[in-house]
C-alpha cells in the first residue's frame, strides 16, 4: 500500500469532531517553531465566522478558544463549520459540527 502525503512541515491542527453545549471550543495547534499564522473559522459555505491571529510559538504549539460567536458577536447557529490553520502557503482544516445548545 501507498504512505499518505508527507506531513506539513509540523503543522498540526487539533479540533473535536463535534461540540455540544455553550463551553468555548478549544482550537488547539502545532506549528514550525518561528512560524506566522492564522486560524479561521468557515461555515459550510465557506463564509468566514471568526479568526484569530496565531503568535509564533516558541515552543511550537498553543491553542486559541472561540467562544461559538462571529465577529460580530452574534452566536454561531449549530450545523456544519470548518477550523482552518494556515502558515505561509500551507494549510490544514478539520470539520467540526456544533450541536444545537
């Protein structure tokens, strides 16, 4: 059998699969140490909800928590969205579905 595509580079990028309840959604994170990036939040069709700025780590990880709430401050409804880690030209997503709370 084939290996699957070489790793990011370190990328990593940790979410639930699905999330209930109204507790923030820990987004956690690894990346090259020194690394510039960004975490978005999309919605199934591709609209941005919410993004965050992502600190170079020194020791190459961290986490960020959203608080299930757009940019303007209005509650995410529960259905389908999309976590999104982007370094330079690299990405990773993950799905996750917020349960109705």
């Amino acid at each position: 059998g084939q290996a699957g595509p070489p790793p990011l580079h370190g990328l990593q990028l940790h979410v639930p699969g699905v999330w209930g309840g109204t507790a923030p959604l820990r987004i956690r994170y690894v990346l090259p140490r020194g690394a510039t990036a960004a975490i978005r939040v999309l919605d199934v069709t591709g609209r941005q909800v919410r993004a965050f700025p992502v600190d170079p780590p020194s020791s190459g990880g961290g986490s960020v928590e959203w608080d299930l709430r757009g940019e303007r401050g209005e509650r995410a409804p529960a259905g389908v969205y999309f976590v999104q880690l982007i370094a330079g030209e690299e990405a990773q997503s993950r799905k996750v579905v917020l349960l109705a709370r």
